[in-house]
C-alpha cells in the first residue's frame, strides 16, 4: 500500500520547490514581506483587471473595458518598479487605484 506523504500541508514541499510563483513574488533574501505581500497582490489584481477587459468588450461596456486596461497597465508599473528597479510602490497612489 503507498504511503500518504502529508508534507504539503506543513509547506515543505514548498520550499524544496520553488516555482515561478516564488520568482514573481520574490524572494526572502531580496525583498521583505510587506514586499512580497504587494508582488502578491499586485500580480492577483493584474490578473484580474485583464480578465475584465474582454468582459466589458463582450457585455459592451467600453468605458470599463478601458477603465480596466488602465488600471491593469498602473498596477503592472506599480510591480515592475517595486519588483524589478527596487523602487518602494506608491501607497498612496494603489489605495487609490484600488478604491
């Protein structure tokens, strides 16, 4: 009978595994947490603002559709330069974005 391996839910076959997730987010050396936490975060709301935009174009909502793009195209800058040139992200500027 095989053996159940329970080591995922203790994460540890996610720190022998580091994955493309950890490479956009940024490592533990390199990067904080509050960091990281914004690569996070600023990756999901990429993600999300660009599904958005063939949506509104489907429901003709074109306003949103390019609402959307914008939005998607400052979070993608808010990342680059925080993940990429070292530059602190604009607090200010993302709640905004956000609100």
């Amino acid at each position: 009978m095989p053996r159940l391996n329970f080591d995922i839910l203790y994460g540890r076959s996610l720190r022998l595994r580091p994955g493309l997730w950890f490479e956009l987010i940024g490592s533990a050396v390199d990067f904080s947490l509050e960091s990281r936490i914004f690569h996070s975060i600023s990756l999901g709301l990429i993600v999300l603002s660009s599904l958005y935009v063939p949506y509104n174009l489907y429901a003709g909502l074109y306003v949103g559709s390019l609402s959307a793009m914008i939005f998607a195209g400052f979070y993608g800058q808010q990342y680059y330069y925080s993940r990429f040139l070292g530059k602190p992200h604009s607090s200010t500027l993302f709640g905004l974005g956000a609100y």
